[in-house]
C-alpha cells in the first residue's frame, strides 16, 4: 500500500516494530521520520497479517531523481526489506517487491537502483529481474601514510549548505543522483542521527567542489565527493586529513568509480582497494531503458551517500 500522511503514526510504530523483530536492533522513530517523509514520500508496501496488526514483511523504494548531461529521470532508489521472523519463506519479498514496482511505473517512475547486500542480491537478480552493474570496492587511505600534495584551492566548512552550490559537479556524461541544495540539506544537514561535515572549495560564495564527512570506528568515512578538479579535490583532502590527524583518525574510506579521473587522484594520495565490497544493480520499470548504455558501470558515479545505509 501507499501511505497517507494520515496512517504514517501508526505505520511508523510498526515498521519499528518490524525492524527490531527482523535485525534485533531498535531504530530511531526520528529516522523512519526523516527517510519516510521527509524528501519526497517514498512508496510503501506491506504484507499485513493478523488482521492488520501485524507488519509480516515490508519492502520499500524512495522516489530519487538521476540526471545525467542536463536530462532528469524519476527513479526509486531500493531500501530496506524486512521480514519477520515467524513469517519468513512465505514469498513475501517477490510478491511486495513485483506489486510495490507495478506502482511506481504508475506513478512515473522509470527505474528502480540500489545496494542490494550480500543477503538479497540473488533474489533481486534471480527473482525480480534486476541487473548488475558493478561491484563497489571501497577505497582506504592510512592518515599515517597519506602522500598529498595539497591543492591550492581556498576550504571553508559548511556544514549547513549555506552557500550556493553549483549543480552538476564533476557528473557530466555519467548518470548520478541530482544534487540540489535543497536535497543536500535534508540528506546531511538534517539527518536526525548522524553528523555530517562539509569540505567546500567556494569562491565568491559558489561551491564547486566538496567533501561530505561522517566518522566511523576509527576513521572517516568520505560520503559524497564532488569535486571539479584534481587540485580541488587534494585541497579537500589536505583539509580533511588535517582535522583526521587532529582527531586521532587512523583510517579513511570512500567509493570512486575506477573509470573516473577522481579514482586516479585518490590513488596518488595513497587510496587501495579494500573490503568491503558493495552490489550496484538496478531494473526498469517501464518499457525501454532509461539510457541505452545505462547498465554499463562506465556511465555512473555512485557515492556512499546515494545509499541509505551511510
């Protein structure tokens, strides 16, 4: 079903429910608020049971708009799927996923992408028709052994998205999630439990390039790097890396596409290849594909914050 703002309260608390039976872990109320209702109301479809007061399993997508080389496509970006404990092997997952992607094509979506994990990959390939498009590595800098040469670029931090950020940062001829201003404060300045810091290379108040920041363990995660040039994006790094060693940070971590000229930049900074490795595949919804070529992993440029685990 799609939810109302009107059944979103009692939604809420069992998707709650739902998430802490299906991973043993509670999560926030203020996140299923965030993610839910906060940037474009996500489809939602549940298998019901016990007369509705039960949530069986639930599966979702989140409406997310691609662009590439100025054309905008409406899209679901995959998130979680969850299935009870007591009502699992039922064929709950295909019959949500198949009847929750038939309403999304009704209401516009073309495609529907994501991270399928180590868990659901096979049975979003096998069962629901999706295709792969790569494997993501991630990339892990030592702050001990960074070899940097700092760009020349000035760096200021903002944190809140403040200043104007210029659209289409370093994307091009590749497909990537559109960027606004509006979508950037509400994915990083307004997440309700994660803190994020903002690298930005500005001049005159204009952003052309930026980092975004999340710590994790001992390290930093790099969650969203947009960056128009090599110099740029070290001047970020030298940032970055400066407040790493300040901190105490051991280790940094992000995603980079190895046919992009980002790729080449992060390895001369001393960026390798590490674990773990994470599933990018996706399907149409709609007859014809999106982009002809929009399969091959040489046409995107997906970052850990497109996915809704970061």
């Amino acid at each position: 079903m799609i939810v109302s703002p009107q059944q979103w309260d009692d939604v809420r608390q069992k998707l709650e429910s739902l998430f802490d039976a299906s991973f043993g872990k509670p999560l926030a109320a203020s996140y299923l608020d965030w993610r839910y209702r906060g940037f474009g109301s996500p489809q939602l479809c549940f298998a019901v049971e016990d007369a509705g007061s039960t949530l069986a399993a639930s599966y979702s997508i989140a409406p997310v708009t691609l662009t590439r080389a100025g054309e905008r496509i409406l899209t679901g970006l995959s998130m979680t799927t969850m299935t009870h404990p007591d009502h699992r092997g039922r064929g709950h997952f295909p019959r949500l996923a198949n009847e929750l992607y038939a309403a999304a094509a009704h209401a516009g979506l073309r495609a529907v992408w994501g991270f399928p994990n180590a868990n659901s990959h096979l049975p979003f390939v096998e069962k629901l028709g999706w295709e792969d498009i790569r494997q993501i590595p991630t990339l892990t800098l030592s702050v001990e052994r960074a070899m940097l040469t700092g760009g020349t670029s000035e760096i200021v931090r903002d944190d809140e998205f403040s200043l104007a950020y210029l659209e289409g940062v370093a994307t091009g001829d590749i497909v990537s999630v559109e960027r606004t201003r509006d979508y950037l404060r509400w994915r990083y300045a307004q997440h309700p439990t994660n803190r994020y810091r903002v690298y930005s290379a500005a001049t005159g108040g204009a952003v052309s390039s930026y980092i975004v920041v999340k710590a994790y363990g001992d390290g930093l995660d790099l969650v969203d790097i947009q960056c128009a040039s090599p110099d740029e994006t070290r001047a970020l790094l030298a940032a970055v890396l400066r407040d790493a060693t300040t901190e105490g940070c051991h280790r940094l971590y992000c995603w980079s596409p190895s046919h992009h000229w980002l790729h080449r930049t992060l390895e001369r900074a001393g960026f390798t290849t590490d674990a773990p490795v994470t599933y990018l595949a996706a399907r149409s919804l709609v007859a014809g594909e999106p982009w002809s070529d929009w399969l091959d992993q040489r046409t995107w440029y997906p970052q850990m914050g497109d996915s809704d685990v970061y």
